[in-house]
C-alpha cells in the first residue's frame, strides 16, 4: 500500500470493503494523520449490513466513509465465496486497542464519546494503563435522546472542537454514531472518527468480550445473546438470522452459476437509487 493512498477495494454484493488488515488500517490512519488529513471508518458487521441493505439514506451516508471494513467473519466468507478474498476481519471492537497503541506511539490523543454512562472514562483510564504514553482529548458521554435536540448536536461539536483530538472513538451503536459522526466531523476536520459500538465497554470490563475462537469463528454473537438475551435478542434471531439466510441463499446461487458458467450479473445487497 503506498503512503498517502487509500487501501483497494473488493465488491462484496454492492459493497466496496477496503482490502486491509487489521495492522495496515492502523498504518494508513496514523500516515494519513502525519499528513494533516482527517478521515472516518466504518466497520459493518452482518447486522450493519442488513441495515444498509434495507435503507437507500444509511447506506448514501456510510458511503461517503473513507474506510469500510469487514466486522464480521460471515463478511469475510462471503467475500472467500465470491472470489475476491479478504485478508481479515477488522472489527471496531480491535480496533479502539491497536489504534490507541499506535497513537501513544505517535504521541496522538484520542477522544472518547457516547457508551453507557460511566463507560468512556473507564475506557479511557484503561488504554492509558495499557498505553502509558496516550493522550486523552476528552470524553463524554450524551444523554439519552440528545439526537433529539440540535443544541445537544451542536455541544458535543463544539467540545469535540475544543478538546482538537487526533482520534474519536465514537461508542453509540449503528446508525446513531454513523449520523453523530457526519455531523460533527467538521469541528475537527484532521480528526480520524471510528463508530466503535460497545467497545467502551469491552475495554473497560464492564461486558465480556467473546473468547478469541468464537470470534474467528463467527460465533460471537451466541456469547452476546447468552449476555444480554433480552436486548439482543430481536437483533439476532428475527432480524440477523433471516438476513444470513438471504445472504447465504445469494452466496449459494452464485456459486452454482458459476459451476454451470453462467455466472450472475452483479448480484448485490446494496439497495438501488429511488428504492424504499
């Protein structure tokens, strides 16, 4: 990958996933940074995915993102499926480490924003223990329903402004942090902005995080669910499963397609311009 450059893209059914590791994403952001130039990832995962599928807005928005990473080992099979291989999950959940190791090595601040209450500055507390030299710009943690109000918008722009972080990990689930994310990035333009979920919480203890194996597995959503069963569970078994379903059907039609060479058209999730 040359400096300066952003990482190759693969279609993954209407999607343009960066080709990038988990160590060469951290690589492209800090040189991006040594260059003065502001950026914002997104990590979908299946049910980001689904999401984008379903809304012609979401996925209009998360498009115009700098980086768009595979968060999600069904992702990374797909693309194996369809010929144009990823190297690797990149999961948001990895991410707010091996960043914030890199920026402590740089000497780059990070800011932390959104996770429930009390999560970004025990978050914060903890990559320092980890990473001495990191910098924190600020964290802060908005009401429920500030997106409500445009003068909670414009608060959190202004601190985010203010505090001039070179990194800001933004914790509040998708779609919430991705629109969050849109709207403030111009109070920082040279800033980095990654929608990083539940991370804070992870990091701080406060959830367990999945055991490596389910991970690459792609098992961790059964370690989730088995966590928090009440709110997750609508997630995963009526929205996520059938999703799979759909999208391991597609994956299935393409590869008997092409065993009998006549390979599909562009098959795609993506939705279509004017679709609802």
């Amino acid at each position: 990958m040359e400096p300066g450059r952003p990482p190759p893209t693969v279609d993954i059914l209407g999607f343009p996933f960066h080709e990038v590791t988990e160590r060469e994403c951290v690589e492209y952001i800090l040189g991006q940074l040594r260059l003065g130039r502001g950026g914002w990832v997104v990590t979908p995962n299946l049910d980001i995915v689904r999401m984008l599928s379903a809304s012609p807005q979401l996925w209009e928005s998360i498009r115009r993102a700098d980086l768009l990473l595979a968060d999600g080992m069904p992702i990374v099979w797909a693309s194996k499926i369809l010929g144009c291989a990823l190297p690797e999950r990149v999961a948001g959940s990895s991410l707010i480490s091996s960043l914030s190791e890199g920026a402590a090595r740089e000497g780059r601040s990070v800011y932390l924003l959104g996770g429930d209450p009390g999560t970004a500055e025990a978050a914060a507390g903890e990559l320092v223990r980890r990473h001495p030299a990191l910098r924190i710009a600020g964290t802060d943690c908005p009401p429920v329903g500030f997106e409500k109000d445009a003068s909670n918008v414009a608060r959190i722009a202004g601190q985010v402004g203010d505090a001039r972080p070179d990194i800001v990990f933004v914790g509040l689930g998708c779609p919430k942090q991705e629109r969050l994310i849109e709207q403030i990035r111009s109070a920082a333009p040279t800033a980095w902005y990654l929608g990083v979920g539940i991370s804070f919480s992870y990091v701080c203890g406060a959830i367990r995080r999945p055991p490596t194996w389910m991970r690459k597995s792609g098992l961790e959503w059964v370690f989730r669910l088995a966590q928090e069963p009440k709110r997750l569970a609508r997630r995963y078994i009526r929205n996520d499963i059938p999703f799979a379903l759909r999208l391991g059907a597609l994956l299935a039609r393409t590869r008997i397609a092409r065993v009998f060479g006549r390979p599909l058209a562009g098959p795609s999730l993506a939705p279509r311009a004017g679709s609802r």
